[in-house]
C-alpha cells in the first residue's frame, strides 16, 4: 500500500493540534456571481476586492473558506483559471485562511451562460 494508515492514537493526535474551523462560503462582494469572480476580464478588480475581504475575515478570527469553482470559465479559460486559482490560494494563505475547493460546479447553471472572451 502506498500510504501507511495512521492508527487511532496518531489520528486524534493530529485531529487535536487542528484549530477549530471558522469559515464562510466565499463569493466577492463586488461581482454578481462566481463565473465573474473566475473569468479574465474581471479576475484582476474581483482579487484586489478579495484581498481587503480576507484581510477582514482574518481580523474576524476566520481561518477557512469555501469556494465553488465554475465549470463553464474552466472549458473555457483553462488556463488563465488556473492561474487565477494560484494567486487566490496563495492570497488566502496570506491571511491564515485555508481554502475548501468545490470543483467545477455546473449543477446551478440551467440556463445559457457567457463569458467574455478576448
């Protein structure tokens, strides 16, 4: 096996050193959902906003977040939304925040979507 499983004693010992999670579901308050959030056009103005949000949430006493990750900038922005994903991360590290990623949510678009493209 490639991974050596921990036994109880190791498991709760490292479950024990983990802070309490404070966190929220992340969306920037300056955009009207997370394709905009995500997208090229307006990753750059969404990240600076972000920045001042989670300078915030990390005088609050938050220390997580949770993000969604739109599939529609994925198929087709893939690599700039990769990127983009970096500097966020990176962003929230920063700030003590560690980041749950939802990947490639498709499910709450029903209707036809557009991204802007350059």
């Amino acid at each position: 096996m490639y991974l050596d499983k921990w036994d109880q004693e190791k498991a709760w010992s490292w479950y024990n050193s983990r802070p309490w999670l404070m966190g929220y579901n992340h969306v920037t308050g300056s955009v009207k959902n997370d394709i905009e959030m995500w997208q090229e056009a307006t990753f750059e103005e969404s990240l600076t906003k972000t920045d001042r949000e989670f300078r915030l949430a990390e005088e609050t006493g938050f220390n997580a977040i949770r993000i969604f990750l739109p599939e529609v900038v994925w198929k087709y922005q893939r690599k700039s939304f990769l990127d983009n994903l970096q500097r966020f991360v990176h962003c929230a590290g920063e700030h003590g925040l560690g980041v749950v990623i939802v990947f490639l949510m498709i499910v709450f678009y029903r209707r036809k979507v557009r991204i802007y493209c350059h």
